[in-house]
C-alpha cells in the first residue's frame, strides 16, 4: 500500500532525489511500524521528534506498532521545530515559538 | 537593584516633563514592564475612559533586567487602553530601543494627554525635551526614521515610530522601532499618534548597572546562555528557519486558518514556510531569506531578513524595496498568506515590508482583508465599495493595493482599518469577525488545538497566542504532550500559562527564551539583579497577580464573562479536514473549571479571597 512521507526543516535531506516539495509516495507493506519506514530513509531516529500520522502524533512507545492504512501520510520533524529538551521543562513555564 | 528607580514623565497637554522615582513597594509585588506598567496604568487611568481620548495614558517601558547582559535582555512594552478591545493592551517589542532607554536612565516613560499640536519625544541620558513633529507628520515610520537620523547626525540613535496608518485612525496600528521590530497589537500606535506623538528617538550612554550581586548575575547568565545555545530550538531551529517553521507543522495538524478560518488547511502552505524561505526562487535563483538577525542582547537570533526579487510585480518599479528588511514571521505569514489564500512568498514579504514601513499588525490586518474577502466572495462587499478592484481570495494584486490603501489610511483602507470585528458590523455580518474582544485571532485554529479556544477567549487583551502557548504542549510535546482534541486538563494548561507569561513578560527578557528555559533558569538571574527574594514560586504567583490587575481593568472597563467568547463559527461550524474534521471548540468544557481554578465566581469576577490571596484587595 502506498504511504506519502513528508520529512520537514533539516530532514529533508534525507529524501531520495526524486521527492517533491519535502514529500514522497513509498510503498509499504500493512505490517510495517513507523519506526520502520524512518530506518529505512536513514533518519537517525533522536531526529524524528514530531513524528504525525495523519496530522495525530505518535508517542515513542507507539513508533513500534503497525499503524498504517492505504494512503496515509506520514510527516515528520526534528527537534528543531519544537523539541523537548526533557525534564527541565517540567516546572511547565509558558512557552511560545511565535511572536 | 537593575532597575534605573527613575521615571520620565510627559504631559503632552502642557508639553512639560518631569521625573520621579519608581514606586519599589510596587516593583516589589509586579517587578517590572507589563506587570508593573499595568499597575501603572490601573492607578492612574478610569478604565471607562476613552482610549483615543487624552486621559487615556501610554507608557512605555523596560524591565528590570532590560539592557543588562543577560540573553535577551532587549524587550520593552507599552501598555494603554486598547481603541481597538476597550480592554487594557500591553504590547512586546524587542530591536534596540529598550536597552537604550534604560541605558538613557529610564525604567519607564509615561505619556500622558495630548499635544495641540505634533510633536516627537527626543531623550540623550538626562536630557528630555518634546520638538516638533511638522516635518515627520504626515510620513512613514521609514521616512521619520531616516528624518531624524539625518537630523541628529547619530547611526546609533534609537527610534520607535507611528506610520501613516495611526494618523488616520487605523484601530490596529503598532508602534514600529529600529525599522523592523514591533510593538504590534492591539493599536498601541492608534494611541500614541492620537497624542499627536509621533516618534520617540532615544540615545543613551550610561549603561545599565544596579545590579545587585554582579558575581551572581554573571553566573546565573552564563548558565542561561549555554542552556539556549544547547537546545533544538533556540540553538539551532528558530536561528535556521524562525518562526515560520511552524507553517507546515500547524497546518500539517489541521488547525491552519484559512479563508477566514473557513478552513483550516491551507493547499499552499509549503510554499510559504520557513523551508520554502530557503530555497531558490525559480525567477532569478536566490532564496527569499537573505540571513538571520537578532535583537539586542540576543543570543538565539529568529528574526528574518528578506529581500524580494526585483522583477517581481510588487517592486519592479519600486527600488526603494529593492533591498533587504525584515521578512516574515510565522505569525504574519499565516495572516497573510493562508487566511487570504495566497501561496506566493515575494507578495507576503512585500505586504510584510510594508506593514513595518507604515505600522500596522499583520496580523490584525490580514484577518481583516480576509474577512472582507469572504464578505466580497458573499456580494455584500462589491467592487463599488473597492473602486473596481476584485477583492478575491488568492489574489496578490488584490492584497497588496488593500495594504498600500490601509498603510496610507486611503479609500478603502480607512474601512479595512477599522479591524475585522466593525467593518464585518458594518457590512451586516459580525458572525464573520475571527476575533475575541475585538482584536483578531492569531495562527491557530482552535477546533484541532482546543486549549487555544480556552486561551483566546480568555486573553486579557482579545485573541492571543502570546498569553498562554498551549500549542507547546498540544502539538509540540513541552513540557508534556497532550492530546490537542480533548479538553480535559488544558484549564489548568492554560491558567499555569498565563501566569508564567505574565511574570516573564515583566522581565525585560523575550518570551522565546521559555522554549529552552524555565523560571529556574529565569528566577535566578532575576534574583542575582533585583532586590526582593525572587523565586520560580513567587514568579509564578506575581504572574497571577498581573493576570488578575489585568482581568480587573477589563472588568472595570465595562467588559464582562460575555465577552469571553469565541466566534459562532469555531463554535458551531465543524472542521471540515485534518484530524479535527467534524469538531468544533468545546469552549463550554473548559470555562466554567478555568473560573475555577483562577478563584474567580461563575460571572468571571475574582472573588474576594483571590483578591486578598494576591494583595489585590
């Protein structure tokens, strides 16, 4: 079945020459994970941060499960477009990117 | 201490100046800048008075840590009564003229009255005096800047401007400073030009010092700075793209406005994101972005620079665009581009070039092209009403003759300056208005994003992302993810949010820093320069205490629980893509909790033990 991948900012990179406008059409098979597909255009997977199904986010601990459906879109960020720097922003002090 | 303790005060009536001391029993409870303004503003003003009238005041001023050597230490505010909400509005800029003004001496600057006749504020350290503006009336933030640069013969003159669009009355006109950097909403400039003050030009040479335990600050500002260059986001993603990273992330998620939140995906927003600033344009092989710029003390840099290529219709016989300037940010991209449905970057940095030029809020003045576009694409707007022109979504032409009018407060320009909220009254149709309190919404369709919803209708100052981002924790994952379509949890989300803005907007220090810190990284610098025991815990509780003056002007102000309210369309009309598709704001779940939780009565009125909990009462 086929999956559109869009990887975005420095992720780019990682498409195959033949993408379009940060996004690819890759076939894939129903049991493939996330994770999977990420491996497969080498993209480390500390970079995949903001990892969307569809515009839903998958949790880490779900990046292992088979999710896909035909015709799904896959997008993905690095932590660069809003990264969690981890337990130091637990005091959950008021954050904003965007002026 | 780090603050100066000295306070310029200007009757533009009597055009006499005075100083004072700051009030420490206030810098105390409030600290500094938005919170100790406000409180400035609520002893001094009746909340009830006219916001364009002279006893409306409007001041200007730095924070505590302002101009100091702490990262980002370069923001000042100014704080009034909004003309364009009746509700109080502080707005944050960033640039040079903060940090030049507390290095002139001065922790604030209060105007108040209005001159007889134009006048701009000119200050050299203790030197204050009001000259006449005759040759600057009239001319265009760029214009005056260049004006009084020529005549004072000083490059490191700092200047903050009112356009043309402030002369003539347009609701949400900002006060523009070092050419490109904004005190952008909520008509802060409708104000100042309605004083009949038209720029305020600032050189000062003293330093800032007062500083309490300079070993201390040292540290704890060393310790800051290395926090932001190690982070994802201030240390590589907002220098690298900016704001505007956020383009593709947002729409991506289903909560991008579109065609005056019509929609909430927009098909063209690829071609104007952050990445799309990087690469080469087709027509002559350069990209849009010409490099990244920071503001004083700065030590992340997300601003933008820009540069148009000259073929494009825009500017081909336009040279004096030919060069670079500030380009756009995330906020003014969406505004611009996705709620008009137009995809073509040069034109939205165009549009963008001229809203710095002449001072108005992209953000304000997008939503309300975009109302008129629906109102036009409706047949209640006419090209009668335009003069000919085919106000269309998508259309460049049609956007940038609506911003050259607008700027210039021309023709149709005057209608559009009004905002969304009265030119869709006018034209019969307030459900068309995207805004809250009046003031325009910013970026974030809060059908897919619900704490947004919550965050909008509650802003003290009408629609804002700037007071409670719960987009970090909705879609980005900081501190914590939360599922961005329930409303479970986002009250408290959002009451802890506004709090801790509050308190950081009173710093002197840019809220973007708050992506990589906490106020454990904040408080100690603030309490290694001020006098007071400054800790994240009583940050957070003199933030409440500024949410809760600042929910007391409103209320003082004539504006009730009614007003805390979001559109009929995000209320009733579902999504109609993304994965909200079939969702509306469920306001109504998250409201009557976050009442709760503020200590306020179901009319949204802090309740006597709130008051005295605070130290309001």
């Amino acid at each position: 079945m086929k999956l559109t991948l869009k990887l975005y900012a420095g992720l780019t990179d990682y498409l195959p020459p033949e993408a379009e406008d940060n996004e690819l059409v890759v076939e894939i098979s129903a049991d493939n994970t996330a994770n999977e597909v990420i491996d497969r255009y080498k993209v480390p997977r500390k970079m995949a941060y903001l990892v969307l199904l569809n515009g839903v986010y998958i949790r880490p601990e779900d990046r292992n499960r088979a999710v896909f459906n035909d015709g799904d879109t896959l997008a993905i960020w690095p932590p660069v477009a809003g990264g969690c720097a981890g337990d130091r922003r637990q005091t959950g002090v008021a954050i904003s990117p965007d002026p | 201490m780090a603050w100066t303790n000295n306070v310029l005060r200007v009757n533009l009536t009597e055009g006499s100046m005075s100083n004072e001391p700051l009030n420490m029993d206030w810098a105390r409870q409030y600290l500094g800048q938005r919170g100790l303004a406000t409180k400035y503003l609520v002893e001094e003003i009746d909340p009830s008075c006219d916001a364009l009238g002279a006893d409306n005041k409007m001041i200007m001023t730095t924070g505590p840590l302002t101009g100091t050597m702490a990262a980002t230490a370069g923001r000042y505010s100014v704080v009034t009564k909004s003309p364009l909400t009746g509700a109080v509005a502080c707005s944050n800029s960033g640039g040079f003229i903060g940090a030049e003004l507390k290095s002139a001496g001065y922790d604030m600057v209060i105007f108040e009255g209005k001159s007889p006749t134009p006048v701009y504020l000119y200050i050299e350290n203790d030197k204050a005096e009001l000259v006449p503006a005759d040759e600057i009336w009239g001319k265009s933030v760029w214009a005056a800047d260049e004006w009084l640069h020529k005549k004072y013969q000083d490059p490191l003159l700092r200047i903050a401007a009112v356009g043309r669009s402030a002369e003539k009355g347009c609701l949400y006109a900002s006060i523009v400073n070092d050419l490109h950097r904004a005190a952008g909403r909520s008509g802060v400039g409708t104000v100042m030009a309605s004083k009949n003050l038209k720029a305020v030009a600032v050189r000062g040479t003293k330093g800032v010092g007062n500083i309490k335990d300079p070993a201390a600050f040292m540290q704890a500002v060393n310790a800051g700075k290395k926090v932001l260059a190690e982070d994802a986001v201030t240390g590589e993603g907002l220098p690298t793209y900016g704001t505007n990273v956020l383009m593709n992330v947002i729409n991506e998620v289903g909560a991008m406005p579109t065609h005056n939140m019509r929609d909430v995906q927009f098909e063209g927003a690829g071609k104007i994101s952050g990445e799309a600033m990087h690469e080469p344009r087709a027509s002559d092989g350069k990209p849009n972005l010409t490099t990244n710029a920071a503001c004083f003390g700065c030590t992340i840099a997300c601003g933008r620079i820009s540069t148009i290529d000259r073929g494009h219709f825009s500017i081909e016989n336009k040279p004096q665009y030919w060069g670079a300037s500030g380009g756009l940010e995330y906020e003014a991209a969406w505004a611009l581009g996705s709620d008009t449905g137009i995809d073509d970057l040069d034109t939205l940095t165009y549009v963008n070039f001229l809203c710095n030029e002449d001072g108005i809020d992209p953000i304000s003045f997008g939503s309300t092209v975009a109302a008129a576009m629906e109102l036009y694409d409706m047949g209640v707007i006419t090209k009668e009403h335009t003069g000919g022109v085919e106000l269309t979504f998508g259309s460049s032409e049609a956007l940038s003759w609506a911003t050259e009018a607008t700027c210039k407060g021309e023709g149709f320009g005057l209608e559009l300056g009004l905002g969304s909220k009265r030119l869709c009254e006018k034209y019969g149709h307030p459900e068309l208005s995207m805004t809250v309190k009046g003031q325009e919404f910013p970026a974030y369709d809060p059908r897919a994003i619900q704490g947004m919803g919550l965050t909008y209708a509650t802003s003290n100052r009408g629609a804002c992302h700037l007071r409670s981002y719960t987009v970090s924790s909705e879609v980005m994952g900081s501190p914590v993810k939360t599922d961005p379509l329930v409303t479970e949890g986002k009250a408290e989300l959002v009451k802890s949010l506004q709090d801790a803005n509050a308190i950081v907007d009173s710093t002197g220090l840019c809220v973007f820093t708050t992506f990589a810190w906490t106020l454990e990284d904040i408080a100690p610098q603030v309490a290694a320069a001020c006098e007071g025991e400054w800790t994240p815990e009583s940050m957070l509780e003199a933030g409440e205490r500024i949410w809760n003056l600042e929910r007391e002007f409103n209320l003082a102000a004539g504006l009730t629980a009614a007003d805390d309210t979001l559109p009929p369309r995000l209320l009733k009309e579902a999504a109609k893509t993304g994965p909200a598709k079939g969702m509306v704001n469920n306001l109504h779940e998250m409201l009557p909790e976050y009442y709760e939780i503020r200590g306020w009565d179901e009319q949204g009125i802090p309740t006597t033990d709130t008051r005295q909990r605070l130290g309001l009462a």
